[in-house]
C-alpha cells in the first residue's frame, strides 16, 4: 500500500509538475526585453553628484548616480517584448548636478541578446544587452566587474 503512494509522488517530484507530453517543467520567472548599464556610484563622486541618461534608440531613462556607500547602481531601458535579435543604438550621458557639465558620454551599437530564463522550452524570451558606465571608458562590458 506503502508503495502505491510514493510512486505517484517519486513520479511527480521527477517531473517537476510538468504536463503530461512536456518534457521540461517550467518556471514562472519574469524577464523584460531591455538594455541596462550598472556603475559604481563611488566613481561618479559623492551622494548623488551625477545624473545617468541611458538612451536606446529614442526611448531614455535617466536617475541620480546614487550613494557611494552602495556597491553598484543600475538604470534599464524596457524594450518591447518581441523587438528580436535587433541591432540597436546605445547612448550614456553622466552629467555633474553640480556644474552641469558632461563627464561621460558615449555611445555604440550592440545586437540584442536572446536570453530563456526558465530555459529555451519555457517562455518568457527576453532581448537584453547590459554594460557598465565606466567614468574614463564609457560603455563596457560588464564582465570583470568586481564589486568592493
């Protein structure tokens, strides 16, 4: 009798819960089509010295460059959902609060990346490309990057 009960549940917990005929479960995690820079706000100087515009295309987002006790800070683009493996047009612009002048601007072009988060079987796909604002280099590639 014992054993008429743990095989349903082996089976289940085997499969994950997925559907009789899928071969993969899927999970529910979340991902927007979107192109980020993150940045260390201590390179930008003190609490919130700086103002960081991201630009894809025509669509910008912009925010303060946050303290300098915070390891990292991140801006975001959304994207639509289906916008593909499309080239697109990045632009950063850091500008001092203080004096208003421009610290980094730069630009450049990148394909989006097709990214499964709960695997190539399972939807969402998203299109992301992501950088780090670096205050000599501009735009980077985020790899590298060692958080203090």
């Amino acid at each position: 009798m014992h054993r008429a009960l743990l095989t349903p549940l082996l089976a289940i917990s085997v499969t994950g819960c997925a559907l009789p005929g899928q071969d993969t479960p899927c999970t529910k995690t979340g991902a927007t089509s979107q192109v980020s820079t993150m940045w260390r706000p201590a390179d930008f100087g003190g609490r919130d010295e700086a103002q960081v515009r991201l630009c894809v295309d025509e669509s910008c987002e912009e925010r303060s460059s946050g303290t300098p006790d915070d390891p990292f800070a991140s801006l975001s683009v959304r994207l639509p959902e289906d916008i593909g493996a499309f080239t697109v047009t990045v632009r950063l612009v850091v500008t001092s609060t203080k004096s208003g002048d421009t610290v980094v601007e730069d630009s450049t072009r990148v394909r989006l990346k097709e990214q499964h988060p709960n695997g190539t079987a399972c939807p969402p796909t998203a299109w992301t490309a992501t950088f780090r604002a670096h205050p000599d280099r501009g735009l980077i590639s985020p790899k590298g990057m060692k958080l203090q």
